[in-house]
C-alpha cells in the first residue's frame, strides 16, 4: 500500500502553478481558441450540469424476479461501477469464511498483528506461495445508512449505472442490457463512504450546491490554490471520509450522479499469502497488522479492512469475496537455495515458502533456506515464533543440517539498534556460499529503508567476495539477478 496522503499535497502544489504556465503558453501560442488566457473560467451550468455517469431508476413491477447469488450481486455492482477496478474481473474467484483469529503480537507490544485462516464456502481456492489475496470488506452498515440518509436517497430502488451519453458516444446501448441493482448494495460494494477521503475536486462541486453562504465560500476556499494547505489539513490529514464532509455542510444536498462519479471506489485490500497450498489444503492463511493512528485533532482512525477482520470470529457466517493473483514473489523450484529476509509482517509469505518446502522435502530433495527475521522486541513481536524455532530443529527446513539457518535481529533489546541487513552482514560467508550456488534473493517488508539497506548489506557481500571491492560491478551482479527473477522485492508502506 502507497502513503498518498503527503503525495496530494505535493501533486496539487506542483499542479497549481503548472496549469497556470500551460494556460498562459497556449494563449501566447493561440489566442483564437484560448481568448481568455490563464484565467479561464468554466461557467456553473457546465461543470455541475455534466457529470459523467447517469442513473436509470426502475419501477418495482418492472423487475425481473431472479433468485441472484452473492457472486452475481458483486459481478453486477462492480461492473457497473465507475471505478471499473475489475471491468474484466468483477465476479469472485471465490469465497472465503474465517476460521481462525488469533493475536500473534503480546502485552506491551506497540502493534497488533492477527493471525487470520479461512476455508473456502464456494470453489475450489486456486493459489501459489507467494501470491496475493485481495478481500472486498464490508463498511459499517450503520454509517452506509448515515450516508443514504445524508444524501437523501432510497436504499431500496433499483439502479443501473453508465456513462452520460456525448456527442460523440451517442445513446449508450449499453444501460439498456444492463441488470438492476439495489441502490443500497451499490453504495455498499462500490463506493467507499466510511474510509477514503475525497479529492478536491470534490470540495469544489460541492461549492456549487451549497445553499449557506459560510459552507459555499468555505468549499470555494478550499477548492483554490490558495486554500489547499488548508484543506489538507482539514481532509488528507485528518482522513476525513465522504460521510464526514457531508456532515460538515449540512446546506449541500449534491446529486446521486455526482457522489457516484466523485466518491472514492470501495478498493479491495491486498495481502500476501502466508500459507502453502500443500501444507494447508483449501486454506488460506494471512498475517495482518491491524492498522490504527491517532490524527493531528485526537481523533482515532483506524483502517477498514484490518479492523473489519479484527472484528471477525469463525462462529459468524460472513462469507468475504476475494480474488487471487501474482504478486512480487514468484514461487521458486524446490531445487533452487532460497535467503529470505522478511521483517515484521513481511515475513508472511516466508512462513508459506517454508512450509511448502518442508512438504516437498518429505518426498524430493529440496535446497536449504536462510531467513532473516526481525522485529522490535524479542518478548513482545516475535511472529511466529514456534513455527520458526520448529524448523531450525532436527530436519526442520532451516535447521544446520538441512543447510540453511534462522537469523533474528530485535531492534530494540539492546541500546544500539540491529536490523536484518546486519545480521546479513555477520553471515556473509554463508550467504556468499548460496549465492555462488545460485540462490534466489527475496524480500518483503516496510517499504522505508529496509530493501535498501538490504540491498547495500548484500552489495558489501558481493564486492567483498567477488568483484574486489568494486560497489558498482557488485549493484550491476545484483541487478543482473533482479532482471533473471532471482532477486524479488515485495515492500509496502
């Protein structure tokens, strides 16, 4: 996952000055069709007359009466939606039920991390290590009623969704083969209400419906260049979501075809598998850090999906969609050695890799595996921990006698801080020697410094021992080694 919040600053700074440069150079090029330079005006009547997408509303007796899965209730909703986040991919690959919650983290821990485990309730689950999971969470369904309420819409009509007829595109065949849906299951699955804050685009259409003069000078102040430190400290950093803003502008009383176009697309999570498909048959596994921040003003965030599956239990009967697909972490041949750095939650698709490995070794041989773990405190973050310290035992895939090894580093145990590329360091000679027998690298962890620092550690190795003492020859080996698809990285913020 990408930070964007101090990322939407920066764009619209940069973007504010660029278009008044863009303006200006055009008028300078072509006064005939820019005769009113940089300070361009659209009036009203086009900007709130145009959104791009219309709703039809149907009438109770016109509706087909279709007995509609789950699945099809999704694939109907998504595909509809603006968003088009799976156009080709709308329907499910399956369904999963939890069947398992437990805390991984322990008292005095600064985190909370779980431990998740689900059984499929509709198909066959279909994965690799390595892969990804995407869920599709649930909003809560009392701020989904505070939304339609807000908004002064009927949850129970019958909606399709598409594109406003142009000029150009003419009458939009489409809608007209399009199947209904219930205007409340489409804000549930498609739009993202309760989470996700919204643009500044946003703020400016909802100038323009704003019947309190306050509100409309307000949102107009916000929606200028001049206010967007302001409104990034009100909306990116205060992580105020759709619900909220409306709430703050009780006179703004904004279209259903607007909020459908403006409103942030509810977005499947991605998580890193944490199981084998050998090991744990018709199972996934996932290891999820549950997200939770105190903003700026003392107000409590916490993040949709994570705390959505806290939430969770196996005795409840909630069947969560979810799609599978390639990740950064390609799953390597049984034959191939294997140095697996993985920090903190980074260490969740490892935990499949090794579990994998150790059923293959039941019947093939298989090449030996190190791992580098680490965390803040050996007490208190330590995941995993007995399945870790298993296989370092007799037979175990990273006991000695298998040829490989399980490194920790807990960064806070000791007055000076240590981190997984010095334990990388201190075993150079081991992992020179996997590396001389072709192993792969892989990595997956917090996006900050940790892959490069990763990186360096493993450039010293390699100029040490290979390329004399040259640190360039030895970031072109590495680089040589990404290009083959032996050195993966799969990092996140």
């Amino acid at each position: 996952m990408i930070n964007t919040h101090q990322g939407m600053i920066r764009y619209e700074g940069t973007l504010d000055p660029w278009m008044l440069s863009l303006w200006s150079t055009l008028y300078q090029i072509n006064p005939k069709y820019f005769p009113k330079g940089p300070d361009v005006k659209i009036s009203q009547d086009d900007l709130i007359d145009q959104p791009k997408y219309r709703i039809l509303y149907l009438k109770q007796e016109k509706l087909e009466s279709t007995l509609l899965t789950d699945s099809d209730i999704i694939q109907r909703a998504r595909g509809m939606s603006p968003g088009k986040l799976y156009k080709d991919k709308s329907k499910p690959d399956c369904f999963l039920k939890m069947t398992r919650n437990e805390v991984l983290t322990k008292a005095g821990s600064t985190k909370d991390v779980r431990h998740f485990e689900f059984q499929s309730v509709s198909s066959t689950i279909e994965y690799e290590v390595g892969d990804v999971v995407e869920l599709l969470p649930s909003q809560n369904p009392s701020a989904i009623d505070a939304f339609i309420e807000r908004c002064d819409l009927d949850p129970e009509s019958f909606i399709i969704v598409g594109p406003r007829e142009t000029e150009n595109s003419g009458v939009n065949e489409e809608m007209n083969t399009q199947l209904p849906i219930k205007l409340k299951t489409f804000v549930e699955l498609t739009m993202d209400v309760t989470s996700a804050s919204p643009r500044r685009y946003f703020f400016e259409v909802m100038s323009f419906y704003a019947t309190a003069e306050h509100e409309k000078e307000r949102l107009q102040y916000f929606a200028s260049p001049e206010g967007r430190d302001d409104l990034y400290n009100y909306n990116q950093k205060e992580r105020r979501s759709i619900l909220e803003v409306l709430e703050d502008f009780p006179s703004v009383q904004i279209s259903f075809e607007w909020l459908v176009q403006l409103v942030p697309p509810l977005k499947p999570r991605a998580f890193s598998i944490s199981s084998s498909p050998l090991a744990h048959p018709d199972q996934v596994h996932l290891t999820v850090s549950i997200v939770s921040w105190i903003t700026p003003y003392k107000r409590t965030r916490k993040g949709l999906c994570s705390s959505w599956l806290a939430s969770l239990t196996p005795e409840q009967e909630v069947h969560i969609p979810v799609w599978f697909h390639k990740g950064s972490l390609p799953a390597p041949p049984q034959s191939r050695p294997l140095i697996l750095v993985g920090p903190g939650t980074g260490c969740a698709p490892f935990r499949g890799f090794i579990a994998e490995r150790f059923v293959q070794a039941q019947s093939i041989p298989v090449a030996p595996v190190m791992f580098f773990f680490g965390c803040r405190n050996k007490d208190t973050d330590f995941l995993y921990r007995d399945f870790w310290e298993y296989h370092t035992r007799e037979g175990g895939m990273l006991s000695e006698e298998m040829g490989g090894g399980f490194y920790t580093a807990f960064s806070r145990d000791q007055p000076k801080k240590v981190y997984v590329q010095h334990k990388i360091r201190e075993m150079s000679k081991k992992v020179w020697d996997l590396l001389r027998d072709g192993a792969a690298i892989y990595v997956a962890g917090s996006s900050t410094k940790m892959p490069a620092d990763v990186m360096s550690a493993l450039e010293e190795i390699v100029s040490e021992e290979e390329t004399g003492g040259s640190k360039e020859e030895a970031s072109r080996r590495l680089k040589a080694l990404e290009k083959a698809g032996m050195y993966n990285v799969e990092a996140w913020s």
